[in-house]
C-alpha cells in the first residue's frame, strides 16, 4: 500500500528541517508520496523536487492562511503549478503581512522587558520569515519559557501580551489562487477550529461555493471518532478527502511523518485527482 503524507512543512516556513532533509525523513520512513506544504511560500519547492527524484513522488503545495470570521484557517493547496503568477502575487501579499507581524511581535515583547526577540526569531527563521514558531523557540532557548507550548500560553497566543491579529486571505482568494495554479484546494485540520456545528456548516458551503475541492480527514493524533466525524461532513459536502501529518519536526511523537490513520472508505480520496502525480489509487 502507498504511504502519503500531504500536508508537511520545511525550513521554508516554520519547518526545522530543509527541503531536501525533509524528503530524506519521508523517504526512510517510507512515505511514497509527499507534499511540501510550507506556510505562505513555494520557496522550497525546487530543493524538494531535486532531492525527492527516483525517491518518491514530490506534490508541490502550500498552506494559505486565511481569515475567516475572524477565525484564523488554514487551506492547503495541492499539486500547484510554482510558476502561476496569480499564486505568487498572493502570497507575497501574505508574507509582507508576516514581515509586518514579526516586527510588532517583536516590539511587543520588548515592551514587556524581553529585547531582542525579532532577530532571535530571524536567525532561527535561517533567512525565511520567522513566524509565531520561531519566536516561541527563542522564548524557549532564552529561557522565557519552560516549553514550546508554555511560550504560546503565556505570550504568543490568542489575547496574550504578544499577540498580533493579523488580516490574513479570503477565502474565496485562497481557493481562487489554488484553483488558477491548477492545483486542489483543501481545507487543512477542520477540527481545530472549534466550530459550532452551524458555523461548521456555514464554512464548508462557503468553501464549496469558493472551489473547495477536499477536506483533510486523517491528520496525526486524530482519534477514530473525529476521523468518522469528518468523514461524514467530507461525504455531506460532496468534498474528497486527504491525510496529512503537519509535520513540522522530529520528535513530536504525534506528528510522524507518514504515521497516519486509513482514510475511510466511504470518502473519495483526493488522490484521485491529482493526475499523474499520483502513483496508484491505494486508499493509505
């Protein structure tokens, strides 16, 4: 049976590690198909596509973040073209935003006696744009926090010190980039959201309506009643269904790559229409 993991992220983003050691991580761990899903950039795509040759077959992706609601979403782009311009001027957009919120991060935790934090970020970014992960591993390393999690709890997370609200993409201009790219949109781990019910459904016509192609169903650490919930909503919303780990590092114990639930019959799998990027039709 083929291992897929679709949805993965790099030292292009928030990642710890590079492309080409990303690929190299699947590989032993007997991923067959991969996707190089990094936030807001296509930057390490090409060093991914080199390293994964004669390897294993490379999905070229992306997470956008989207505001919602005033919900912060994340969708997945699946088997994007790199060179679509309409993509590219979108997310350059979005990393200006996070330029911006990096500096004000920064400046929000000088405030609070703690200098130093955006360049610490910066360096740990290796040249990317530090996002909330970078400075939640300087707050770490600098002793500000116990752990990457304190980090978020005490300053990085929603209504704390550090916190920037950011205006992310539309929904409809997340789905509108993907589908020009020819790629699949994917509404990336629904139920971390916390949605009502109702609102759940509001979401899910607005992302059908906006060319939403596919729920990830399976992400790592799911336990089997929210894989069968979000089955249900991927077959109600007439939407395929993906799997995705969210790797970010080694070491998190319920985000290996590859280590991830059977995707329930019942769903059409978003492999399906991935062309000849996908190797065979296998349902894991």
């Amino acid at each position: 049976m083929t291992v897929r993991d679709l949805h993965t992220h790099s030292t292009a983003s928030d990642g710890s590690l590079a492309p080409e050691a990303l690929v190299d991580a699947a590989a032993e761990a007997g991923v067959a198909q991969l996707a190089l899903t990094d936030h807001d950039t296509l930057d390490g795509l090409d060093a991914a596509r080199r390293a994964a040759r004669g390897r294993l077959t490379l999905i070229p992706g992306v997470e956008i973040s989207v505001t919602w609601n005033k919900h912060l979403l994340h969708v997945v782009g699946l088997n994007v073209n790199p060179e679509s311009a309409s993509l590219a001027n979108g997310l350059a957009g979005l990393r200006t935003q996070r330029r911006i919120r990096a500096v004000e991060i920064g400046a929000r935790l000088a405030r609070h006696g703690i200098p130093g934090a955006e360049a610490g970020a910066r360096h740990l970014a290796g040249g990317g744009l530090p996002g909330r992960t970078h400075f939640a591993r300087w707050l770490v390393a600098e002793g500000q926090a116990k752990h990457f999690q304190a980090a978020f709890k005490r300053w990085l997370g929603q209504g704390r010190p550090a916190y920037v609200a950011t205006r992310w993409a539309g929904l409809e201009c997340a789905c509108e980039w993907i589908t020009q790219a020819g790629g699949i949109p994917v509404l990336a781990h629904p139920a971390r959201y916390r949605l009502t019910r109702t609102r759940m459904a509001a979401l899910l016509n607005e992302f059908r309506e906006a060319g939403g192609g596919a729920l990830e169903v399976v992400r790592a650490g799911a336990d089997p009643a929210e894989v069968r919930h979000l089955a249900g909503l991927a077959v109600g919303w007439d939407l395929a269904g993906s799997v995705g780990s969210d790797f970010h590092e080694p070491g998190r114990a319920w985000q290996r790559l590859g280590r991830l639930a059977k995707l329930p019959s019942q769903v059409r799998p978003v492999w399906h229409h991935l062309g000849s990027a996908s190797p065979d039709s296998s349902n894991t």
